[in-house]
C-alpha cells in the first residue's frame, strides 16, 4: 500500500514558493515520491493544501527528517514545518453518474474539500457515505476519498471534489449527516476545513 503525506499551511509568498517547489522536484524521486498535487484556497490566496504520493510505505519518520523535506520548506520560506498528516488511501469513488479519473486531480474547474478529523468508527463512515451516496450527488459532490491515518486508525483525511464553488459554499455550511465529520476538522490539532481549486497536479519525473 502507497503512502500519502499531506500538508495544510500558509506561504508567505506563493510565486517564490511555486518556483521552489518546480526546482526541487528531482530531489523527490530519491524519497520515493511520485506525485504532488496542490491547491490553492479560495479565501486566502497563502494557504495552500499539498498531497505527496509515494511508492511505498517507508518509515514516516525518515521521510520527515530528511534533508529533501527539510530544505523544500526552507528555500521557500517557511518559517515553521506545519503538522504532516501520513495515511494510506482506504476509499476512492467517484459519486452518481460522473465518470472519468478517479483522482482528486480530475477536474481543475471543481473545488476540492479537505478535512483532517477523527471519525472513531471507519467503516461506518464508509458506509455512511455509500448510503448517502445519492443525496451527496444531489449537492454536488462529484468523488470522494478517504485516507486513514497510520498512526491512529480513528483519524482520516476526507477529500470531496464538488462541481462548483457555490455548491462547496453550501455544503461545508449545511452538510448532510453522513458528512458530519466535516464538523470536527478545526478542533484541537486538527485544521480548519480546507476549501479551494487545483493548482497542479505534478508527475514526479523518476531518476
């Protein structure tokens, strides 16, 4: 099972921070990286929501104490490493009759809703949300994934790819109840709901 490590922070200055992120990415495939995908919010143009994919499930610690993790956030000033979530993808839909890449990075024209919370339970969220499956749809949600954190099995990081940016505006304030989760990402470590649009999804070049 590949590994997913994602990162929830702000960057004092997005250009410099872009182009430090493009020139670093050959450091990348020595960690086993495959992937970054990044988005931008949509009501703070400094926040940003990295997803990086690897290989394999390498110890996570190594990962963060690397000196390649360490310098990306550096050279693009970054004042303080931001909390990492690590997790392994458990579910990846796509919801009602929309077809095509199974990828958060499917549409650039959709938002994406991130949310780190602690669900208890995992399989009843997952069959919460199959069930509401329908009504999801119905609100403009397009797929869904859940990761699950390695760590602590009642932890998840949810990813819903909605059609516009109305809809989104809709749904994060009156979500359904199979989405109640939603209302746990903001208390204690966790962060706020994240809310915002593809920038790139970057193929990570193999040495």
């Amino acid at each position: 099972m590949s590994l997913v490590l994602a990162a929830d922070y702000r960057v004092p200055d997005f250009d410099r921070w872009w182009a430090v992120l493009s020139r670093d990415l050959p450091r990348l495939p020595s960690l086993g990286a495959h992937h970054v995908v990044v988005y931008r919010a949509l009501d703070d143009a400094s926040r940003i929501f990295v997803t990086i994919g690897f290989r394999d499930r390498r110890p996570v610690d190594v990962l963060l104490r690397s000196p390649g993790m360490f310098s990306w956030f550096d050279a693009a000033g970054v004042e303080e490493i931001p909390p990492m979530f690590a997790g392994e993808v458990v579910e990846k839909f796509n919801i009602g009759s929309q077809s095509g890449s199974a990828g958060p990075a499917a549409a650039a024209e959709t938002v994406i809703v991130a949310a780190i919370a602690p669900v208890g339970q995992l399989d009843r969220l997952r069959d919460r949300v199959h069930t509401a499956a329908d009504r999801f749809a119905a609100s403009g949600v397009r797929r869904f994934w859940i990761y699950r954190a390695l760590d602590d099995q009642g932890e998840v990081m949810v990813l819903q790819e909605v059609a516009t940016e109305r809809q989104a505006e809709e749904w994060i304030h009156h979500p359904d109840d199979a989405a109640a989760f939603m209302s746990e990402a903001g208390e204690g470590p966790y962060p706020p709901l994240f809310v915002g649009r593809l920038v790139q999804a970057i193929e990570v070049p193999q040495s």
